[in-house]
C-alpha cells in the first residue's frame, strides 16, 4: 500500500516512521536492563530506591513499561495495515515515545518525586496510544479491530489499580492491578496469536493453513475472558476454589487443544516458527498451573504457588512471544526476508530457558531456587541482548527494499 510518500519518509528519522521502530528497540534493551537490575537487586548486589518498592518496580516495569510497550508497538503498526491509513508517525510517535521514556525513568527514580506526578505520567501512556489506535480504526470503519480499544482502557484501569494500592500501601490491592493485567495480556496474546499463527505456520513451512475451528475459538478465549473477569472482581474471596480451579483447567485444556492443531512438529526447520509455537505452549501450562493452585494440587510433592503459575504467563509466554513476534515482524516491516540472523536461533532457546527455570524448575527443584532465579535472570538479559545486537541496525535504517515505512 502506498500509504505514504517516499521523499516525505527520508526527511523523518527511520525510527519515528512506525511505532515498533523505537518501542520494539527500546522496549526490548529496557527489558534486559530492567532484569539485570533486579537480578542484581534480588541479591544484595546494588541497591536503588524507585516508586513504591523494588518489588514493584519489578512486576510493574515487566509488566506495564516492557510489555506493553511492545503491545502498543505491534498494534500501531499493525493497525496501518489493517485500515490503510497511516500510522502514528512523526510527532505524534515521538510524544508517545517521550512518555513512556519518562514514565520509566519516573518509576525507577521515583523515590526523588511525588507519587501523584509518577503514577500520572505512567498511566497516560496507555490511554494515549489507545487514541492513537482508534482514529484511524474509526475512520476506516474497521469495527472487528475496535475490540482493542476497550483493552487498552482496561489495562489502564489495571495501572491505575496498581498504583492506588501504593498509594494505600496495600500489597493485595497492587497485586490485584498487576494480575488483571497479566490475564488481560494473556488475552491478548491468545487473539493475536490465533490469527497469526496459523497463516505464518503456512507460508513458513508452504503448508496448507489450519482454518479455525470456530466453537473451539469462541470457548477457548471466551474461558479466558471468564478467567479475567474473576481475577478483576475478585471472585475467588466468594466462589469455592475448586470450582475456579476447574475454570482454569476447562482454559488450558481448549487452548491446548487449539494450539496442538497449528502443527509444531512442522517447523522445527524454521526457527521464526518454533519459537512461536513454544512460546505459545506456556498458555495453556500456566493456566494448568493455576488449575493446579486453586484446586491444591501438588507436583513433584510441592504446591503451586500463584506467583510461579503467573511466572508461567510472564516469563514464560510473554518473554518468549514477545521475543520471537518482534523478530519476525521487524523483518517483515523493513522489507527483509524472513529469515533470522544466526545469534537469533540462541536467543530463542535462551529465552524458553528463562521461561521454564522461572516456572517448572522452581517447581520440580524447590530447594535450588536461588541457582533457578539466577539462571532464569542470565537467560533473559542474553536473549534481549542478542536481539538489541541483531535488530539495533535494521530497526534504525531504512526499508530494505525503498519503500516508505
């Protein structure tokens, strides 16, 4: 589509022409860093003061400054595609960017500032891209993409619900915010990978695509949807855990069950693929992990703890898609084929590594969880290193191929 035009794009800097330009860079080293410290943290090893706590600035900064930054880089982007009509580009890109720059820096400086003033500027980030995302949707009248609109205000809520519990110094209410969303991304993921796996695993592998089945989809994301909206009324301090217990595992069972049929042993050659489909995997694992909790059910002869059952979801799923989405669409969107550098191919390993240290190993080895947290911590830092190192150029230079974007 020609969207824009040539001469006007090489006046701006390569990385203010789309959005997963700078937040995919910029998200991706933040969350190396942001690990990094924490690890370093977590063991006595330097000591900062940020907004709140270290703990919070941990599950807040993994959550709302890395994730979502890669969300809204990835549905910005997307969005030009799905209405033909241009994307936040420009000035419009750079104010969203020196938001969330500042919102990080705020939030781990935070100590040095007033709360309301940090809680303020972090939480404007989501409503403002979720602005961004509409005007365009709106005007091409695209109303199956509308859905995300909606999202991004709920995830607004679940910041503004985390802060206010910091606020009221209360940990159950912070948690509260943090896990929405965490569930809320879980949904997302599971949307978008349903839409996008199925046609990459096609033309990767020159295979014939899955078509959905569409009562498996509907009850699958619709548990989820039922999942999210326990978690967000607090359900569980009224119905019985075995029957929360039992929602989870209905979830796991349809997502596995729908993940199986995108065929993962086909492409084991093609590491854009695999690395998906893995990365996939740990939806359905965390949500079994959960069914595991609430129903108090052991493995290995130890109980699942909510925080390793939401590490599934976190370190698990989200580091490892994350991961393994931004490799692929940065290559599509500067007009480079589809094939990664070989440093990625580690990358992707080291990343399912952190996922399962943080989730199964803690689990299977309760009493090596200090070595586990340590490892899970090098593994991440080297994954988003490596893919700072491949991706830093590509990601700040022109379109391979000319074109505009």
């Amino acid at each position: 589509m020609q969207i824009t035009d040539l001469e006007t794009e090489l006046k701006m800097h390569p990385l203010l022409r789309l959005a997963f330009r700078p937040l995919f860079l910029f998200g991706a080293a933040f969350s190396a860093l942001a690990i990094l410290v924490w690890g370093l943290a977590l063991f006595g090893k330097i000591h900062i003061e940020p907004a709140g706590n270290i703990l919070f600035w941990h599950s807040h900064e993994m959550i709302f400054g890395f994730s979502c930054a890669i969300v809204i880089g990835f549905l910005l982007t997307a969005m030009q595609n799905w209405t033909g009509l241009r994307a936040p580009h420009g000035k419009q890109l750079f104010f969203l960017l020196t938001i969330w720059v500042a919102s990080r820096a705020l939030v781990l400086w935070g100590a040095a500032f007033p709360l309301w003033l940090v809680a303020f500027i972090d939480i404007l980030f989501l409503p403002s891209a979720a602005v961004l995302l509409a005007i365009p949707i709106l005007a091409a009248k695209q109303w199956r993409n509308l859905f995300f609109i909606p999202v991004l205000l709920l995830l607004t809520v679940c910041n503004a619900i985390s802060w206010l519990g910091l606020y009221l110094h209360d940990y159950t209410l912070q948690q509260h915010g943090l896990y929405n969303a965490v569930l809320l991304i879980t949904l997302l993921m599971s949307i978008l990978g349903g839409r996008v796996l199925p046609m990459f695993t096609a033309n990767g592998t020159q295979t014939k695509k899955v078509e959905p089945i569409v009562w498996l989809d509907r009850l699958a994301l619709g548990s989820l949807w039922l999942i999210f909206i326990q978690q967000f009324l607090k359900l569980e301090n009224y119905v019985p855990h075995q029957l929360i217990g039992l929602l989870y595992g209905v979830a796991a069972a349809l997502l596995a069950i729908r993940c199986a049929r995108w065929k993962l042993w086909i492409t084991f050659k093609v590491p854009l693929l695999w690395s998906l489909h893995l990365a996939y995997w740990f939806i359905p694992f965390g949500l079994a992990f959960f069914a595991m909790h609430y129903s108090g059910v052991g493995l290995n002869g130890t109980l699942i703890l909510k925080s390793t059952a939401m590490h599934t979801l976190t370190a698990g799923a989200m580091g490892s898609m994350i991961l393994a989405m931004m490799a692929r669409v940065s290559l599509g969107h500067t007009g480079r084929p589809l094939q990664v550098a070989p440093l990625m191919v580690p990358a992707f390993v080291l990343i399912l590594s952190a996922g399962i240290s943080r989730s199964l190993l803690v689990i299977i080895f309760p009493e090596l969880t200090q070595t586990i947290l340590a490892l899970s911590v090098i593994f991440w830092v080297l994954a988003y290193s490596l893919f700072c190192f491949c991706y830093s150029r590509i990601l700040t230079t022109d379109r391979a191929d000319g074109r505009p974007g």
